[in-house]
C-alpha cells in the first residue's frame, strides 16, 4: 500500500464543539482494501472521525483526500460522486423507520441507482440472508426489531450497494457472542472478496483482532498508536495495553468521581 | 500627571483603598459605557440585537427556502414520495377543512342575517357568504387548520430524522435530503392546497345556504341565484392564489424547522411548535399582503 495513492488520506484534522476540541489534528492513512480499526475511550471523538470524512459533520481544520481527491470543499455533482462511494452503518443504526426494512436494505439501489423494485427486493432479501435475518423480516417496519436486529438491518443495508468505501461504527455492539462472530466474518468477507476498505469502530477487542489489519488508537484527539493488529499485545505503548485489558489503573484517566 | 487612559479623578474613582468612593462616583462607574449592567439595559443594545437576530433568521431562512424551491424543479423527481404527500396533506386533510368550512359558512348566514336584517339587507346575505368564504375565510381557515395539521407533523418527522440521524443515513446513501424530503412536501403542498380551498368553498357556501334555507327560511332557488349574481372570477382565483402560498408557507416551515432541530425529543417539540406559529403568523401577514395586492384597484 505504501507506493499507491491511499485510498483515504486524513491529515491535520481538527474539530471543535464550542470550546470543546474534539479531534485535534488527526492524521491517518489507509490504503485499498485495507481493513482498519480505530479504538479509543467512548467520547473520544470516533464517530465525529466517520462523520468527518462524509462530510456530515465540517471539520474545522485539516485535509481529508478519498483517492488523491480533497473532500473537505466539494459541493453539488461532485460531493454526490464522493458519497456515491461510501456505505455507512450508524452507531444507532439510523433506519428509515417509515419503510419496511426490505425497503431500507434496497433504498441506495432503488432511489440512487434505479434498479427496478422486484429486482432490488431480491438483492436485500439476499443481503439480510447474509447479516442471518429471514426473507420474513424483510416485510417488517424497524420498530419491530430488537435493538441487534436493527443493527444487522443497518448492516445490511451499508453493504448492499457494495460500495467502495464502508464505515462500521460498532457493528458488533448488542449482538450476542455467535452472531458478533458471523458479523466479523461478514465484515472480512466485504473486504476480502469484494475489495472494499473499510474503517470500522470498536470496543471489542477480539473483533477488532479478527476484522483488521492495522489497529490505531484514538486519544485526546490523536491517533496515538497504529500498527499490524499483530503487534497490538506488544505495542510498547501505556495507553493502548491499559486500553486493550481493560484497567481502570493506568494513564488513561476516566473522569469519574467515587461515589 | 496624565496617565494614558484617562484623567487623575477617573483613577481615583476606581480605586477603592483611599477614600470612599463618594456616591456620585459610584453612580459614574455604574453608568460607564463599558459597564455591563448599562449594556444589558441599554435599550438600544437590545433592539439592535434582536434585530441582528431577526435578520440572520430571515436570511438562514430565505437561503433555505431557495435551496428547497431550486432542488423543487432540478432531477431526480421522487413521484411516489410527491404522491405519499398528496395524499397526507390533501385527502387526509378534507374532513378537518370540509367540517371548518362548513360551521364557518353557517356562522356567517347567521351572524350576517342578524346584523342585516336591523336595515332590512337580509337579501345581500348570499352575496356577502359567498364573497367571505372564497376570498378570505376558506383559504384562511383552510390554511390555519393545515398549518397546525401538516405543518406539525412535518416538522415532528423531519424532527425525528434529524435527531436520529436518519437525515445524515440518507446522505450516505445517495440521496440528497433536499430532493428526497422536502421538494416533495413543498410541490405536494402548493399544488394541494388550492384544491382544498376550492372544496372548502364549495362546503362554506353550502353551509349558509343549509342555514339560510333552513333555519331562516329563504327561497333556495334564489339563494343559489344571488349567490352566482355577483361572483366574479377573481373572488375565487385570489382565494386559490392565496391558498398556493399558504401551502407553500405551511410545508416550508414545518420542513425548515424539522430539518434543523436539534437536542432530542425537547428539541423536536419545539421544532413542531415552532413550525405552527410561525407558519400560522406568516398565512396571516401574507394574507394581508396579498389581498392588498389582488384588490388593489377597488
Ligand atoms: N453534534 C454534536 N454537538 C456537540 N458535541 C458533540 C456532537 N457530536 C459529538 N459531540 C461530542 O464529541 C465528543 C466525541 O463524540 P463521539 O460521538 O465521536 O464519541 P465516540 O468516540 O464515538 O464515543 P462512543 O464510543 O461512546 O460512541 C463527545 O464528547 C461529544 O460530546
Ligand atoms: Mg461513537
């Protein structure tokens, strides 16, 4: 990857809220079809990173490149093209809860792309098959589906356009053990076989161990630490081993008073 | 000695060890322009805020209505998403503006036969229900009863998405929110009211003519002849004007604040709040203008 235009290219990042600094210059790189996972304490800034790079959220500072191409200042035709290559699942799933969730699975499909409704109705069943949900579920509305059900709806619905580009913001966070292990594999199967890069948020270290590629760390606005997934036990480094066997001793301070 | 700021006796009033501050020192050092109570209660500060305020409102409005109205008439067009619209703000709309009309048309047979038969005018009483209720009290009432109908419950879904972040999901999808969402509630609101009001008209007329005929004893041949005699075009075409931008004003508040609440179900509320007044003051500023603008002639 180190010779090649990586495939998003972050540098300098900065965003505030009020006097409240988020991300305080963030670099991070990834190349095609690679896997990354960013850890880092809840609060940190992990999904503002995401919604960042989509251009959901305007960053204050700071260069964001998605294949050579600057994002930050697009508009019209051409931020449309730049979206066009992202699939997206929400850390609260965000589905239209006024459509079936077959509907929901198919909407880039039928709204963006145009394929005629029966055709792309197939495709999600086929893609809520493949997140372990039946072709009945299909024909339900959002509320009806518990909280891991609506996650693997959003899944699915992130992957079913088969985009070029996916964020999973927590994809394994309220599913039970077995099925958090399908969703890696799922995850894995994206970028393996369909050549996607994917940049995928977590708390869960063992799957972020089987999805990645490279681990990073987010803290105080910075990635701190990067590297093989290989070499995250070994890593040298305070934060990330307080971080990945969960201590509440170490240089990470919690802002929490005893009670 | 000159200190660069200001006098020796500024100095000293500011100094608190010395000499007590006599009173009229104090009263200098409250007043001093700088001051914040004097910038609080400073009149002049407060109008000129509020009114930097109102213009930034205005202008974050007028550039999202345009946004809205230029994505209103550029592709890709969601015809099912117009249609759902029609649907919701037209048919499901009638039984609550058809039931306004028609208690206003009889209030009016009634109110007006009343008040003219003190001069023995109960004959122009036709003329006076049909000329009310196409140029002013169909359109109004229709546009007030929607205003609190749709325009709430515009501005609760676009809430809700907003805050559930389904607004940015459809981003991420490839759908521009402007297209998706509001150009269909703004072309199905326009288009729709009219025919509301035309209904609404039909519905308040028929109302006093219930009441004239059956409560008052007229002649109902001649109710619906005095009733056509003095109808012009215009009474009824201002009406329907009127109502296309009553319908524009309802479905662009409701999309305007739903589309930029924020802060969870408070936030929504009083997006929704926020949608029917506004939109409710707006019908009835507009509805003044307007009728300036139609009749200015006579
Ligand atoms: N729209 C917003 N307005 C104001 N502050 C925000 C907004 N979005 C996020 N923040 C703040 O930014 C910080 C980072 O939020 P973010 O959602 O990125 O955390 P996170 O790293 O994803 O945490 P978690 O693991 O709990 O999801 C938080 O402290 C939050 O208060
Ligand atoms: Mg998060």
């Amino acid at each position: 990857m180190s010779d090649a235009v990586p495939k998003i290219q972050i540098h300098g990042l900065k965003k505030s809220f009020g006097d409240k600094h988020v991300l305080r210059g963030l670099d991070l790189s990834i190349g095609k079809a690679e896997s990354v996972v960013v850890i880092g304490g809840s609060g940190t800034g992990k999904s503002v990173l995401l919604k960042c790079i989509l251009g959901i959220l305007e960053p204050d500072a700071g260069s964001i490149k998605i294949d050579g191409v600057e994002a930050t200042k697009l508009s019209g035709s051409a931020r449309d093209a730049h979206l066009a290559k992202f699939g997206m699942l929400f850390q609260g799933s965000a589905l239209f809860d006024s459509l079936p969730v077959w509907h929901n699975v198919a909407f880039k499909l039928i709204q963006a792309q145009g394929m005629p409704r029966k055709q792309a109705k197939e495709r999600a069943i086929a893609t809520l098959a493949s997140v372990g949900l039946s072709p009945a579920v299909g024909d339900l509305m959002p509320v009806e589906l518990s909280g891991g059900m609506q996650k693997r709806v959003a899944l699915a619905r992130a992957i079913a356009a088969k985009p070029e580009i996916i964020f999973f913001d927590e994809p394994t966070t309220g599913l039970d053990p077995i099925m958090a292990d399908v969703i890696n594999e799922l995850i894995v199967k994206c970028v393996r076989e369909v050549g996607a890069t994917a940049l995928s948020i977590t708390h869960d270290m063992a799957s972020a161990r089987k999805i990645s590629d490279r681990i990073a760390m987010l803290h105080e606005g910075r990635i701190i630490w990067q590297g093989p997934k290989g070499d995250i036990d070994h890593s040298g480094n305070p934060y990330v081993d307080q971080f990945i066997h969960g201590r509440a001793e170490g240089p990470i301070r919690m802002q929490v008073k005893r009670f | 000695m000159t200190l660069p700021y200001g006098t020796v006796s500024d100095v000293a009033c500011l100094a608190p060890t010395l000499t007590p501050p006599s009173p009229l020192d104090t009263l200098r050092l409250l007043l001093l322009p700088s001051h914040r109570l004097v910038q609080i209660m400073n009149p002049f500060a407060l109008i000129g805020r509020t009114f930097l305020e109102f213009l930034s409102a205005t202008g974050r409005l007028a550039w999202f209505a345009g946004t809205s109205v230029m994505h209103c008439f550029r592709p890709p067009f969601y015809f099912r998403q117009i249609g759902r619209q029609v649907v919701d703000i037209g048919y499901f709309s009638l039984p609550v503006v058809g039931l306004t009309a028609l208690f206003t048309g009889m209030v009016l047979a009634l109110q007006s036969h009343s008040g003219f038969s003190r001069f023995d005018a109960e004959s122009a009483i036709p003329t006076v229900v049909v000329l009310s209720i196409t140029r002013e009290l169909g359109p109004v009432m229709a546009g007030l009863m929607v205003a609190g109908r749709i325009g709430a419950a515009i501005a609760a879904e676009l809430g809700t998405m907003r805050v559930t972040e389904q607004i940015d999901a459809l981003t991420t999808l490839s759908t521009n929110p402007y297209k998706y969402l509001i150009a269909p509630r703004l072309i199905a609101g326009t288009l729709v009211m009219p025919v509301l009001v035309l209904v609404a008209d039909i519905i308040g007329v028929f109302g006093g003519f219930l009441v004239c005929v059956y409560r008052l004893q007229f002649n109902a041949a001649n109710y619906i002849s005095q009733s056509w005699q003095y109808l012009e075009h215009r009474d009824v075409a201002s009406g329907l004007w009127k109502a296309a931008v009553f319908g524009f004003i309802i479905t662009l508040m409701g999309c305007y604040n739903g589309f930029n609440s924020k802060g969870g179900a408070q936030g929504v509320g009083a997006a929704t709040t926020n949608a029917v007044v506004t939109a409710s003051i707006l019908i009835l500023v507009s509805n003044y203008l307007l009728t300036g603008l139609f009749f200015a002639d006579k």
